[in-house]
DNA sequence: TATTTTTGATTGACTGATCAATCAATAAAA
DNA sequence: TTTTATTGATTGATCAGTCAATCAAAAATA
C-alpha cells in the first residue's frame, strides 16, 4: 500500500478529521485515537507526522482561518462600493459552513483553548483583527474615521456575540436574522452621520 | 480539629477554589486536587461532599451565575427610570467583579463545556434568557414591542461578543469604552422611534 | 463529673482507566 | 538496497474515584 507521496494526503486527512471529531465532540478535550480512527489511519502515524497532539490541533486552526479568510477575501472582491463591502463582510461570518452547530462548538473549543495555548491564541487575535480591520477599511470611506472606529468595534463585537448565542441554541435566531440585526446596527449607527460623510468623500 | 458542621464551609472553599483554578487555569480542564490543594483539604474531601468533578463544577457554575444575578437584581431596584434599569443591566454585565481576565476565562470555558453537559448548557441558557428578558423588559416601555425584541437580542449579542472579545487581550477596550458601545447601539437604535413610544405610553 | 459511645470530618494509599508519545518491526515502492 | 509509509505493542504519566482507617467533638451514660 505505501505509496510515496502521502504526506500532504494524510495531513490534510488528519486536520479534517479533527475538525469533524472536535466538532460533533463539542471540546477539544478529543484523543489522538479518535482523530486518526476518523481519519482512517493509526495513532502512531498522526504522531509521526504532526509530532504532538497540540501541533495537531493548531494546524486545525490555522487551516480553519485560512478558509474563513479565503471566503472574505473572495466575497469583498465581488463587492464594488464601500457599504457593498461591508454586506459583504457580514455575510461571511455569517455563512452557512461557518454557522452550523460543529463548527460553533469548534470555535468556542478554540477560544477556550487560546486561554492555554499561546499560539491558538495568535491565531484568534489574528482573526479578530482581521474582522475588525475589513469593517474599518470600508466604514472610513462612509463615515469620520473615529466614528468608523467605534462602529467597527461594535459590529465585530455584534458578530461574535451573536455566534456565542447561536452555541447555546436557546431561543435560537436564524442567519437571515442575525445578517439583519448586524445590518441594522450599521445602519443606524452610520445614519446621522451620512451627511457628513458625504461631503468628506467629496473632498478625498 | 473536626468540628461540626464543616459541609457549608467546605463546600464554599470548593467552590471558590474550583473557581480560582479554573480563572487561572483558563479552562474546565482542572484537576480535583487543584481544587483541594487550592481549598486547603484534601481531593479526597471534596469527592466526599460533591461525589463528582462534574457536581462541583456545575456547582460552581451555578453559583457564579447566582451572584450575577443578585447584582442584577440589586442594581436595577435602584434604577428608578426604565432607561436607567437598562443602563443598570448594562453596567452589571460590564462590572469589574464579570470582567477580571480570570472570570472572562472561566465564563469561555463554561460556554465551552455547555458543549459536552446539558446542566452547564442549561444554566448558560438561563442566563442568556435572564439578560435578554432584563433588557427586554425596559425597552418595551420605550418603544414597540417589535422593535423592543430586536434591541434587546442586539445587545445581548453585543454584551457578550464584547466579553469574548475581551478574552483575547487583543487591543483591549476599556470597561468604559465597553459600556459606551453598548449604550450607544441602543440609543442609535431608539432614537428613530422615542417618537412613537411616547405616543404609545400615553395610550396604555 | 468522669467515662464511654457515637458520629462527622478528614486523609493517605490505592485502583483502574485513559492517553500521549515512543519504538521497533514490516511492507512496499523507488 | 534504500527510503518512505505504516502499525501494533508498550510505556509512563495523569487522574477520577474508592476505601479503610484515624481523630476529635458531641452525646449518652454511669
């Protein structure tokens, strides 16, 4: 059976796997055991190529952010106008891969995980700046800088709230819902300050 | 040195310490001797007054909620004004006491945990209620009911992606800058319809 | 009051299970 | 033959949970 060249194969194998495991296990708290026999391989061979089950584990995260940032990246592309961007942005975090209940219990996982682990920790800051910063850049060229500022802050904390409350499944609110209350904290937040806005972009 | 009528006692230094580790620790993934070390008995005590690892955590759970929900209480009797019970609320949450690192902590690992055990994920989603419906209930006497329900899950979702935010260290907002977000998101959102609420109230 | 009995508090030592990590051995391609 | 892929077996550490034994206060008894 050994073919060369499986490296690439069976890592990806193992970072989905333990994607999956820690998924439906709502918990990194997941064995070795469980990954590899998900993945349809040994223990020992998850060992020998991730070394450690804490390797493991970041590659699982830095691959998930990897395709959050992919999705972003592709969405604010097709978008034209600044406020575009921002709908944009909002969609994708609240895309359907990225709110069903394994990926949410994942997220939550890895938060309480980056308590402990100084590089899933990284990763997450990563994240949030990059939420943060992909809000700004678009609210600026709609609003003062200090006010885009604020309002960046606030919808990034909108948008994480939001994902934490869908973990507990109480009451839960649907995606459109949760689209429609983060749109209408921008829109309401940025209406009385249109006017203004629009002059500045006159003058830039 | 045995006197009687330990249990209440012990079972608080359990609580308390099992509380401290967890802060410290920055995750559920603590030990019981942790706990009694930190307690100053032995793993063997606490096992005899709580029977489990799992009983004294969501012992501890639920006591943390408890007090949460005193200061509740407290702060929004002193609030005369149904404006002034939601900045009451908003307060608590943002308090000093919820919002040291080692609590934020402990908050992210339960949500975590609230995974994997149906008692922790059924206190969280009493306190997700309890906040939503404090919230709730003030706006209601400040605008539609629609609307009031809108609101009051935005700020919700706002409350607690401002405390997950905080977990990450990353450019940390103030408590004030916190509350200030939050205050404004529901003054933005209210201003458009004070209008009508007035109108309302008078009615009924 | 003095003595014995009972009871609650407490622990050290132990057990069994779980798991990450290692390693030597095997098998197939190059 | 050399290299890469792969695994079964094993080790060592960590823990939750158990248990029998100890100790001292309180209650009962003489």
């Amino acid at each position: 059976m050994p073919k060369v060249g499986m490296e690439p194969v069976r890592r990806k194998a193992l970072v989905d796997a333990a994607m999956r495991v820690i998924g439906d296990h709502g918990s990194l708290t997941v064995t070795m055991s469980e990954i590899a026999k998900q993945a349809g391989v040994s223990p020992a061979l998850a060992h020998h190529y991730f070394g450690s089950k804490e390797q493991l584990l970041i590659e699982t995260v830095r691959h998930h952010l990897q395709r959050l940032r992919d999705s972003t990246v592709t969405a604010m592309r097709a978008a034209k106008t600044p406020r575009e961007k921002l709908s944009a942005v909002i969609h994708v975090s609240f895309h359907a891969d990225q709110f069903t209940p394994e990926t949410i219990a994942a997220w939550l996982a890895f938060y309480a995980e980056a308590q402990r682990s100084e590089e899933t920790r990284r990763f997450l800051v990563i994240y949030a700046r990059r939420l943060r910063s992909n809000l700004l850049a678009n609210l600026k060229a709609l609003c003062p800088g200090e006010d885009a500022e604020r309002i960046a802050e606030g919808a990034a904390a909108m948008i994480d709230g939001l994902y934490i409350r869908q973990s507990l499944r109480s009451a839960p609110i649907s995606i459109e819902a949760s689209i429609a209350l983060t749109e209408d904290y921008i829109n309401s937040l940025l209406a009385p300050l249109s006017a203004e806005a629009a002059v500045q972009r006159t003058e830039t």
